[in-house]
C-alpha cells in the first residue's frame, strides 16, 4: 500500500503485508512485525530539508545546529523507529477495534 503523508512535504509512504493468515486467539490486532528508522519531525521541508536536519544535527560545528535541536524540541535518533510507541498506539487502536465482550466477531 502506497500513500503520500503531509502533501506540503510529500513523504511517499509505503506499508507491505507480507501474509494474511488466522487469527491467533489471545493476540490483538493490527500489530507490529518490523519497523525501521524515525519519523521525521513534521515540517521538516520533505526529503531535502530531513537532509540539511541531519546534516546539522549531528555537527556540532554546523552553523544551524542549535536552531535544529531546539526547533525538534528532543534528541533525535534517525534510526530508532520508536517502535514501542508504535505499539502502544496499535495496541490503543486494537482496544478500540475490538469487538464488544459477548458478541462474536463477524465473519468475512
């Protein structure tokens, strides 16, 4: 599945379900398999303007290095997904999802 997030920024994203298969009993669903690298911060000026983020970001000598880590408010790390808020946000999602206790889920 394709879509394009922030049309300003236009970041092309892209989800693959790699299989479909049952249910397992006890498992909330959608969840997590694999995940790789950060978000960017919103308004990051699309793929150019991540670039010239973490370019700054990580030279201290860059001459918008502190307006970069002030602007994006944390540290950043490019390659940690976060993937444990991903999961707390699934697992609200699931929560939400869930069918009523007592009613069985429809079948497709």
């Amino acid at each position: 599945m394709q879509y394009v997030y922030d049309f300003g920024d236009d970041w092309d994203h892209s989800i693959r379900i790699e299989r479909v298969s049952e249910a397992t009993p006890g498992t909330n669903y959608p969840r997590l398999l694999k995940a790789s690298g950060a978000c960017p911060p919103e308004d990051v000026g699309g793929a150019p303007g991540y670039e010239e983020f973490l370019e700054a970001i990580a030279d201290p000598e860059h001459e918008q290095h502190g307006d970069m880590v002030r602007w994006s408010g944390r540290p950043f790390d490019p390659e940690d997904a976060q993937i444990d808020r991903i999961i707390e946000r699934l697992e609200k999602l699931a929560k939400k999802w869930a069918p009523p206790p007592g009613r069985p889920k429809a079948k497709t």
